[in-house]
C-alpha cells in the first residue's frame, strides 16, 4: 500500500515539477505556472509525493468570504493538480484531507474552491455551496437615459476608493470575497491589458458604483463587451451605469458579466431578457467547525441556539457534538449540547453559506431532527442564497 507524504516544496526542483503537473492538467504554459508558483508564498502550497517523488500539488488564497455581514477568513484552495498516473490511486484525497487537517488546526475556518470533479471534492468533506452564473444583458432594446448622478473615467488613483465600494457590495451578500491582490490584478488586467473604469459618485462624492471592462486584443466592433468587475450600492448609480452600457449598444450587442441573477444590474434593466447560464458552482469546505460557528454573521436580532452532532469522517477534531448559541450581541460555541441535530459536514457547509435549506438537506441524507429544531436551524442559516463574481 502506497504511503503518501505532504508538505511544502522543499526547493525549486518541486516547485518545477509542481507545474509541469499544472502544465498536463491544465493545459497551461509550464513556464508561467513556474513563475507564478515561485511568486506563491512557500507556505501557501503543498505538494504530495509517493516513494519520495512529487505526484501532485495545491495552492491556496489567503482569502475571506461574507456570510450575514461579516467576512469569514477562507482559503481560496486553487491548482489541485494529480500527476495522471497517479490518479485514482489515493494521492488527491490525501494531499486534500491533509491540508485541511493542517489549516483547519491552525483555526482557519472554512475552504472554497472551484471543483473540476465533484465527486473527489465531496468525497473528502466539501460540498457544493454556492453560484458562479454567466450573465448576458442585451444593450440593444435596454431604454436607459439616466445621466445623473455623475459619471466618469477612473484609473489607479481611484482604485482605494472603488475596492471600499466593492467591500460594501460584498458585505451585504453571502458567499462575496475579500479579494488578495492577485484577484485585483485579474480585474484590472486581461490578457496583458489594462481595463477601463468608470465610476458614479453620489452627492457626498463617495462612489457608489462603479464598472470595469476589457476589450481583448482581437476585439472587434459586434462583439459582447466583457465586464471584469461591477459594483452597484445604489439604484441611482445602477441606472447610471446602465446609461452608460446602453450607449455601447451600437458597438456591442450585449454586455457579459458573472455573479448572479440577483445582481443589481439585472434587477434595475429595463427589460427581462437577461440570459444566464451556470458557469461552475463552487464547494466549501469547514476546516474548524467551532472557528467558522464564531467568524459567521447571523440575521439581524437573531436569537437561538442549536444541538448540532456533527459527522466528519475526514477531520476527527469536528466528529463531534457543538452546543451553539446566537444572540444579539455574541456568538458563543461550546463542546457538548444534547446532539438534536445529526448533520454530516457536508449538510454544515452547505447550510453555512445559504446554499441549502434544513429541508433540502433532509433530503440529502446530511441532516436530521425533530421539525422544531429543523425550523431553528433554518432561523440562523437560511439567508440569502450565495453567490460570487470572481474565479481562482
């Protein structure tokens, strides 16, 4: 029986076979994966190797996700990667229960990733948690004539102000990120182009919305026009911004942008033509079960508390009972409790995010309880669904 090992790369040659690994994944240059793994913090990767050779790897985002008003700290698990002779032979479920025991340990209270199989992810804890939809918005028919309040071009001198306007979009909608620098940059510049921004400033002169797009090199006149970012706190600003798309419709039929069909954007058209289409859900993992119970925000008011008798195969520090207890003005998270509510960590992490009902989860085989404490379940988690516009 194969005996795996994982930690860090221990030196460049690592590193290097790390990203040929990318490489014959993903398809990706094998040079700029080994740029951008040497940029990587060492501490932000793992490698996993069998008989003393590396056969797969990971990286993680040192990230954030807002649930209920309050920003969760998360890895962001990214570049799994499984030498193909290998897979199906133990390493991915190793290399990923590893990590998360490691993270987990450290008090890190939640993973999300973008799973290119579902079955592996699920299989080690993760469970699917939340949207990552494709919008198309017609420009052609939209009536949008809104010139007020002010808008204008912006650039980097202006980028402080947009990102604390993204913060107070995120803020107010489950499953959003507080992006690192990385995720910034993949906004702000597209195939070696920059983007450009546009912002609406209210009375007081903060923004309120703003939207960044790229044209990439071979954009021709006719193509859709690709938003990399847009944030709207207002619906004054969000007809502004629509204005604004609406006057590109004689160069481009329709603007493309991700996150969801509950975007302002969509909701403020002016027509109900908006397409969508599912671009990749993406899962969540909980890591420490009584750090992301303390880190998550709750409904407004919300008072209440939960027997929970968790069920966590891959992470025994979890496989246990939780006293939870909501109130106010704290959020307390004690071991014990009378277990009423038997919940697999999968059922957890897709009620943590909004993602699924206490219901739903019934269904699923990850929960069980008496309708009472079904119902208080549903009290604390069921917010609003989860969703988020970026990709790593």
């Amino acid at each position: 029986m194969t005996t795996y090992e994982v930690t860090a790369p221990q030196d460049d040659r690592e590193l290097d076979r790390f990203a040929h690994l990318l490489a014959v994944s993903y398809g990706i240059d094998e040079q700029k994966a080994g740029e951008a793994l040497r940029k990587s913090p060492r501490d932000a990767l793992r490698v996993v190797r069998a008989d003393g050779a590396v056969v797969g790897g990971l990286k993680w985002y040192l990230l954030g996700q807002w649930f209920s008003g309050r920003c969760v700290p998360c890895d962001g698990v990214a570049a799994v990667a499984i030498d193909p002779v290998w897979r199906g032979r133990g390493a991915a479920q190793t290399l990923m229960l590893e990590a998360a025991r490691e993270r987990g340990a450290q008090g890190v209270p939640i993973a999300s990733l973008y799973p290119a199989t579902v079955p592996l992810y699920r299989s080690v804890g993760y469970a699917l948690a939340g949207v990552r939809e494709r919008l198309e918005l017609p420009l052609q028919g939209l009536v949008a004539r809104d010139l007020e309040p002010e808008l204008c071009e912006a650039g980097p001198a202006d980028f402080a102000e947009m990102e604390a306007a993204q913060q107070v979009f995120a803020s107010a909608r489950n499953g959003m990120l507080r992006r690192d620098a990385i995720l910034w940059e993949r906004v702000r510049r597209v195939d070696g182009k920059d983007a450009h921004h546009f912002v609406v400033r209210g009375a007081s002169g903060e923004v309120e919305a703003y939207l960044s797009f790229a044209q990439p090199p071979d954009w021709l006149m006719g193509k859709d026009l690709t938003l990399t970012d847009c944030v709207v706190n207002t619906a004054a600003a969000g007809r502004r911004l629509l204005a604004f798309l609406q006057s590109y419709s004689t160069l481009s039929p329709t603007a493309v942008l991700h996150g969801s069909v509950r975007h302002p954007l969509v909701g403020l058209a002016s027509h109900g033509r908006t397409k969508t289409s599912l671009f990749m859900p993406w899962m969540t993992r909980i890591l420490n079960v009584q750090a992301a119970l303390e880190a998550r925000g709750w409904p407004h008011g919300a008072t209440g508390e939960l027997h929970l008798d968790v069920r966590d195969d891959g992470l025994p520090a979890n496989h246990r009972r939780f006293l939870l207890e909501v109130h106010p003005d704290a959020t307390r998270v004690s071991d014990g409790g009378q277990g009423l509510l038997k919940i697999d960590v999968r059922g957890l992490a897709a009620a943590y995010t909004g993602f699924a009902s206490a219901g739903e989860l019934v269904t699923l085989g990850l929960l069980d309880g008496a309708p009472a404490d079904l119902a208080a379940f549903d009290a604390l988690f069921g917010t609003s669904a989860p969703w988020m516009p970026d990709f790593f």
